[in-house]
C-alpha cells in the first residue's frame, strides 16, 4: 500500500527537477532532452517523463536540431525551450501595467526625449555593477562578452555568450523590462548602448524579447587586426 506521504514527497521532488529543467532552458534558449539529462544526472527515461508531462502542461515546446555533422540513423533529434507563458511565470512583470502608465505620461507631458533620458538613466547602477564584473576581464571584445553575460545572469537576464564567424554573440534569455519595452524600444536602447560601453566596441542588436523573439541577441564584431604597413625603398 503506497504511503500519502510518499506520494507527496514524489510529487514534491518531480516539481524541484522540472524547476531546474525550466531553469535550465530559460538560461540555455534550447537544449535536447541528453543535454538536460547530463546536467541534471537523469537517466533519458527519467528526463522524458518530465519533459512530456511538461509538453501536457504546455510549459515546453520542441523543435528540430539543425544537425551539421554527418546524418546518422534514427529520428532528428529535438530540442526543447520554454513557451511564452512558461517564461513570463519564471519572471513575472508584476509592476509592468503601472511602470508603462508612468511613461505614457512622462511621454505625453515632456515628450519622447525625456523617455530616452529617462531610461538612460535607469541603467546607470546595472552599468556600473557590471562594469566592476568586467575588471578582469582585458580589452578582448569576446572575452569581455563572456565576462558580462555572467554579470548580466547574476542580473537576472539568463545570459550567455558564444563565439562565431564573425565574432561573438551575447544572448539574454529574459528581459525583466520587456512587456514595457514593447512599447518603449528606449529602454532597450539605453541597454544596447550600455552593452557597447562595456565590451569596448560598436554592437548591433538582432533580436529582442520585446518585439516577440524568443532571445535578446547582441552582435559584437570580431576585433580588427591591423597589418602593419610594409614600406618600399623607391632609392634603389
């Protein structure tokens, strides 16, 4: 005969993984179901009874890896990320109705350059917390990149950076700001020029949670590598 206790207790530690599963894809965008399996020490049967039962409660969604390796047998492997709804209850905009109501009229009675003000100043305490984050870090654009991301998680942005052809990116995977910014793109400007500020070269923003992508993602352009200039003898 199966305890009432321990039927809660099972239920209590499936709610504690499946918080670290959304977790894990709201810092990560997407991962397949063997990537969340290693990192939480599940077993693939263990991390597909969540997943489904998540996918049931419409928390998850899939999609299809892009796979570039040589095609192997078997199904196209799956990725999994958070829907809409999912991450909004990991970071609830509790106060967003009222902080919009407060632009509207800062809007309305001094117009949209005291808005830009406005949010320029707003970011001035992330800047500077960040900005001691980054001390370490060196000059390397990349490598400053990587450096904010983690101060921009411990924000509460869920960031990361990777490195690509063209140089790095730095993506942010919550916005606590983006109902807000929606219709106020100020503030993810005064946030895009702060991110210029701190890595120390020109960016460009791709996408933003405020205009419905599902990741804020920043381009920072490979460092250029200047070619010493090679003098010719004209006196021979």
């Amino acid at each position: 005969m199966i305890q009432i206790g321990a039927v809660a207790s099972a239920s209590a530690s499936d709610g504690r993984t499946r918080d670290r599963v959304a977790q894990l894809l709201l810092e990560r965008g997407s991962a397949t179901a063997a990537e969340l399996g290693a990192e939480l020490g599940l077993s693939p049967a263990a991390i597909r009874k969540h997943l489904d039962a998540m996918l049931a409660d419409q928390l998850v969604e899939t999609r299809e890896v892009r796979n570039t390796g040589p095609r192997g047998r078997g199904r196209p492997a799956k990725a999994f990320a958070l829907t809409t709804a999912a991450r909004e209850d990991l970071n609830p905009h509790l106060y967003d109705g009222i902080a919009t109501a407060a632009l509207r009229w800062i809007e309305q009675h001094h117009g949209p350059e005291a808005v830009t003000a406005f949010a320029s100043s707003q970011v001035v305490a992330l800047e500077e917390r960040c900005r001691a984050a980054l001390l370490e870090a060196g000059d390397d654009p990349i490598a400053r990149a990587e450096a904010l991301a983690e101060a921009l998680t411990a924000e509460g942005y869920a960031a990361n950076a990777t490195v690509i052809a063209s140089g790095g990116q730095l993506c942010q995977h919550s916005c606590p700001v983006a109902h807000v910014a929606a219709e106020f793109p100020q503030l993810c400007d005064a946030e895009t020029a702060v991110i210029s500020r701190l890595i120390g070269t020109h960016v460009q923003r791709l996408a933003t949670i405020a205009h419905g992508d599902r990741v804020c993602t920043t381009h920072i352009p490979a460092p250029t590598r200047v070619t010493p200039a090679t003098t010719v003898r004209t006196d021979t």
